[in-house]
C-alpha cells in the first residue's frame, strides 16, 4: 500500500491506475473500513488518485454510481477530516461537479454548526469548488445565511488563515452568480476584504484569491459601479499591478484592463502607472539629471561652482556633503583642527608659523611647495617649481676665503620637504625644523645654539 501512495504522488502514474481495479479495491476497503477512523495509507492513496479526473469518475462509479454517497455519509458520520478531503477533491473537476448538487442542503447547514475546523476547512473548501450555474447561491446563502457568516470569518484575527482563504475561496465561486454577487457588494464585504488584503499581504494565496474575487465582481454590472465609484478596490489593484507574484499580477492585470474600459479617470491613471513601471530605469535617469541640472543652476547664481576646494581627493569646484564621503570633508578642515590632536615634537614642521591658519594647506598636500625665506609658496606648474629649486641650488652661498666653523656652512641639495639622508648639518633634518631650534627667517643657515 506504501508504494502505492508513492507511486501515486506522481501524475504520470496517476493515470495508470484507471486501467486497473485498483481503484474499484481502495473504495470497498475505505467505506467498510472497521473503526472510526481509516487507515492513513488508505485515505492517502485515495486522496491522491482524486486529482486526477478519470479516478475520480470511477470513485463516483462505484457501485452503480453510489461511492460519493458512501463517502459523504462516512465522512460525516464519523466526521472524519480526511475521507472529507478525499471528497474535496473529486469535486474539483468539471465531469463530477454536478453530482454534488444533491448535497448543498448537507454542507450549508454543517458550516454553521460545526465545531471541528478541521472537518470545516474541507466542508468549505467543497463548497468552494462548485462554481457551476446550476445553484442559485443567492437562495443559498440566503436560506442558510451564510452571509454574516462569511463577514464574521473575514475579519482579521476570527480565523485561521487556512479556513479564511477557504471562506475567500468561496466568495469567489459564489460571484460567479450576478444576484449573489450584489448582494455581497452590498453587505459591505468587499471593504472587508481590502481589510483583509492590508493585514494579509504577505500571504501570496490570500492576495491573490481577494484580487481574484474583485476580478469576478468587475464582471457584472451592478458590482462594477459599486467597486469604481465606493470602494478604494482599484487603488489597491495598481498597488499590486507591479506585484513580486506573478500569478497576482497576472489576474491585476486582467481586472485593471476592464476597469479601464468603463471608467476614464481609473483609466488615465492605470495607463500612467503602467507608463512608470514599463519605463522606470529611463524615468529614473530623468529625474537624476533634473535634479543635477537644478543643482548646478543653485551654485551658478550663488557663485559656488567657482569656489576653489583644496585638498586631497577632492573634485576643483564646490560639491555639497552629501556627494562626497566623510573621508574627503574631514581633509579640508582648519590646520589647527587637524593638528589639535598632535603632540609637538622637536622639529615638527606643523608649526602654526609655517601652515597658516586659513587651511589653505591640506597636511597632504604638502609636497607640492616650496621653501621661500620661511614662507611657503605653492606651485602649480612642475617646471616652474624645479626651475626655482635648481637656481636656489645653484646659488653659492659659501665664502672660499673664509673659514667657518661647522655648523654655519650652508648644504646645497634638494629643497623639497623630504630628504632621503638624515645629516645633522643638513638645513631640513628629515624635516625642516621651525619655531624651535631654527629660526624661519633664516632658512639657509643654521643658527648658533647658543
């Protein structure tokens, strides 16, 4: 029997079993079943072999035509929540649908007495699958009132989610009806269901059978004015046109197609929406654009474009906080921000004497002067700034007839700021020493230490 259920949860396999009397032995067996309850390997296997159509027709054959009946009254009669799953689904297909008609009196009157939710969810769901023109839902509802019923289980919280999308379901069958479906509009339960979808929207079965009852509802007339003219329904559908679902989409697709038929207003908005959706990266690249465009124009009437950044990694002309990292923004702070933090040392060339105030000079960027008479002058032409270090090299500064002591000859070499050599005669030191040892008006001899 176990291999059986296995073979069975294949379709292929499934229609295999119609040309053998295996169907014919797994009826007898679950109808004379001892006990209250059936074997579970029993009512697995038929549960499977009810999907397919032709198995189905043979369950309903058996016994000259009388196994729904023997399954019904079990499953009934022992409220036994899996025979009545068996009988849900055979009557899910189209050739078995009508041999159900002799029991809506039965499942009526049970869904409003019945206590065990289990049973329950696969009543409603039986009921849910008989959307066929010969019942007059209307009278059924009516007679059983099944309205304030359904109203009750909609709310959010009355119900678990399996038995609301059941109810969903079933709303969704009996719009089929015109008469039932206004009726229902009436009641008030299409905001109820837009409650619902809000509370519910992660759930992508709820969603999609809420928009598939809005779908049916479209359909008939006096339903159409009552969801476009008083309800927030088609606001929602083009909320959920652009789903991540795409059997949501689909069906929003359909619905919103003939609301734009019979109302222009929803119809320019919906044609809008689509327009953004279909062109959303080209909309997107627009917008950025305008707001660069309007951007520049502010810094072009407030003289902003031409305000001089410097600093190292930074763009020449004035950028806004948010369009640079905070790396870049702490760069160009004041030199005494920037050297606040630092303890002085001798010979450091972060001297308030030689960087100004202003943070005119970035401590990156320092490479980039040259020593001039204790000032420091920036130059933004290579060639210029080699031609003024080679003619300060070139200068000679040393007496032949003279002798001197040590420390006041003058060491021609490179001027920038970094040597390679540390010399203690050098004039920069590995650094050039300022505001210490060495007086900065004399930048090309060493003072006495004395």
């Amino acid at each position: 029997m176990c291999l059986l259920y296995h073979l069975s949860i294949d379709d292929s396999s499934k229609e295999m079993f119609k040309f053998t009397k295996c169907v014919e032995m797994l009826m007898k067996m679950i109808i004379e079943s001892p006990g209250e309850q059936v074997d579970l390997e029993l009512v697995a296997l038929g549960t499977n072999l009810a999907l397919n159509s032709k198995c189905a027709m043979q369950m309903i054959e058996y016994s000259k035509k009388k196994g729904l009946k023997f399954l019904i009254k079990r499953a009934f009669k022992f409220r036994d929540a899996l025979v009545m799953k068996l009988v849900r689904n055979i009557s899910q297909h189209d050739e078995t649908k009508n041999f159900f008609l002799d029991y809506m009196g039965l499942l009526g009157e049970t869904i409003k007495s019945e206590t065990n939710d289990d049973f329950l969810i696969e009543v409603v769901g039986t009921l849910g699958n008989l959307n066929i023109s010969d019942i007059d839902y209307e009278m059924f509802l009516n007679e059983y009132n099944l309205v304030n019923w359904i109203k009750k289980m909609l709310q959010p919280g009355n119900a678990e989610d399996d038995l609301v999308l059941d109810v969903i379901v079933l709303v969704g069958a009996v719009c089929n009806d015109d008469s039932c479906a206004n009726m229902l509009s009436n009641s008030g339960i299409i905001e109820i269901l837009i409650e619902l979808l809000n509370a519910k929207q992660e759930d992508d079965e709820i969603v999609l059978q809420i928009v598939y009852v809005f779908y049916q509802m479209i359909f008939h007339k006096s339903t159409r004015e009552i969801i476009i003219k008083k309800t927030q329904a088609p606001a929602y559908l083009i909320d959920l046109m652009n789903d991540k679902n795409a059997e949501v989409r689909r069906v929003c697709s359909f619905t919103l197609d003939i609301i734009s038929d019979y109302d222009e207003d929803w119809s320019k908005k919906i044609q809008i929406e689509k327009f953004r959706h279909h062109n959303s990266q080209w909309l997107e690249m627009i917008e950025v654009s305008q707001e660069n465009e309007l951007r520049n124009q502010i810094n072009d009437r407030y003289g902003m474009n031409d305000m001089p950044i410097y600093g190292s990694g930074y763009n020449p002309y004035y950028q806004t906080p948010d369009d640079e990292p905070l790396e870049n923004y702490l760069e160009v702070q004041d030199a005494d921000a920037v050297t606040m933090n630092r303890n002085y040392e001798m010979g450091d060339y972060y001297h308030t004497e030689t960087v100004p105030y202003d943070g005119r000079i970035s401590p990156d960027n320092m490479q980039d002067y040259v020593r001039n008479g204790g000032n420091l002058e920036f130059y933004d032409d290579d060639d210029k700034m080699l031609e003024q270090v080679e003619m300060r090299n070139n200068a000679n500064f040393y007496d032949e007839g003279r002798e001197y002591d040590r420390r006041e000859v003058p060491i021609k070499g490179n001027d920038y700021y970094e040597v390679d050599v540390y010399d203690d005669r050098s004039r920069y030191p590995s650094r050039p020493k300022t505001g210490h040892r060495y007086n900065v008006d004399s930048s090309y001899y060493l003072d006495d230490p004395n």
